[in-house]
C-alpha cells in the first residue's frame, strides 16, 4: 500500500535527500508553496491514513499541528518526540508518534527509555523508527538526522524484540533516500521476510513499479511512502493520482 508523508523544514513542506542533512541546512529536492494542512486535505478527502509527518528540526510545531488538525486521527507525526511530550501530540489528534533518536543513547538503545515511553504512551500508539544506513552485509540504525550510527543492527532478532514496544515500524533506507534511483530491494525483502509487525518502508522509490515491486517483496507486511518522485512534490515518476487508484485496488 501506499502511504503518504508530509516532511517539514524550517516551517515549510519539503523534499530531502536523505543523509544531507545538517544544523547548516540540507540539499533539497522540492519546496512547496502549499501548507502543511494542503496537503493533510489532500489526504483526508482520499481516505490515505497512516501518512506520516515528519519534523526535520525546530520552527514546524506550527504547521505539524495544523496537518494534524485537518485530518484528525489519520496522521503519525515524529520529529524530536520524547516521553515529555509524547501524550501531546496524540492529544493534538496525532493517530500515533514515531520516535528514533531519543530512545539511543551514545549509539546504543536506552531500554529505560523506551519503557518511560510505553508506560506513558501505550505500545499501541507507539511507530519507532529504525532508519539506516549500509555497512558491509549489514544495516545498522543511524539517528541524529541520519548521521550518526548505532550498534544496533536492523535483523530478525531486532525486529521481533521491539516489537513488544510499539505497534508498527517506519524505516527509511538512508542510502538512497530522496535519490529517485530506484528502492533499495535486497533491504525491503529482508524486512518482510524479518517483520513480525506491519511496517512502512521509504527511500529511492521512482515509479509506480516501485509500489508493486515493494508490495510483493514485502509479502504484503511492507507499505511504501514515495516523497521526491511523487508529482505534486515536483516529481515526474509517479502520479499521486495513481498512488491513490492502487491502494484503492488493493482494498
């Protein structure tokens, strides 16, 4: 299936390569001259749910909570979410809150903190975010905007031991994000041959291909967002038109 993403910069919805981003900026696919509710509107009127909103740093919390309010209950929202402010945002109509960074700690994951974050939370309202990054035959975790590694490697075992903690999974391959280069295949087979628990996969998607391809790797546990490739983020490899007519189908 297909799921929708609002990304926010600076206040404004944008398209990022993935990897580049910085407290300097980062290199940019798309601005939108629309607002973040636009297109929340957008994916109310189709019915897309489970989209996520992503707050890249300071200066969104504005337009996060205007997207929120606009299509109440069908958007997850990450971005800097912690136990202090976790139950806020699900009270501003978030349908869920995705959370990576804060739950490591010098590269390792803080178990105590995410126990904080269920206690307060529910593990049903619970997505965590294990984007990364390539390392030899493996895929290791990167947090602080995608820079930084953990030891945490993305495999069976990871999966099925934080899958206790939340409800689902989003997963960004950092390699090829915001690319258009095609997905990253080897890693979307691995994740639904590996996922005990449904899951969202993002990165390098530039055709409506990449959305059967995903759908059949991922044994049908894996979604699929599409962000640069996307026509009304400026793209030209896949209509949203098309996106929406091929969930509908699969319904």
């Amino acid at each position: 299936m297909f799921r929708p993403c609002i990304d926010l910069h600076e206040g404004k919805v944008k398209q990022i390569v993935g990897g580049t981003l910085t407290e300097a900026g980062a290199r940019t696919n798309f601005v939108a001259e629309q607002s973040a509710a636009y297109f929340a509107e957008l994916y109310r009127r189709d019915d897309l749910r489970g989209g996520h909103v992503i707050m890249l740093g300071a200066g969104n919390d504005v337009e996060a909570r205007a997207a929120l309010a606009t299509f109440p209950g069908g958007l997850q929202i990450g971005g800097g979410i912690n136990a202090a402010n976790a139950r806020g945002w699900l009270d501003a109509v978030a349908s869920r809150v995705i959370v990576t960074s804060w739950v490591f700690r010098e590269g390792r994951v803080d178990w105590a903190r995410l126990d904080e974050l269920v206690k307060v939370i529910g593990k049903d309202k619970l997505v965590l975010d294990l984007s990364c990054r390539r390392r030899g035959e493996d895929y290791f975790v990167v947090t602080n905007r995608w820079q930084k590694f953990t030891e945490l490697v993305v495999n069976a075992d990871t999966l099925k031991k934080f899958s206790g903690y939340c409800a689902e999974f989003l997963i960004h391959a950092v390699d090829v994000e915001g690319l258009c280069r095609g997905i990253d295949g080897d890693l979307v087979a691995k994740l639904g041959q590996w996922s005990p628990l449904p899951m969202t996969y993002a990165g390098g998607a530039n055709s409506l291909a990449d959305l059967e391809q995903v759908t059949t790797l991922g044994q049908g546990k894996v979604d699929l967002t599409i962000g640069s490739a996307l026509d009304i983020f400026g793209g030209t490899g896949v209509k949203y038109d098309d996106c929406v007519k091929f969930n509908r189908r699969q319904k």
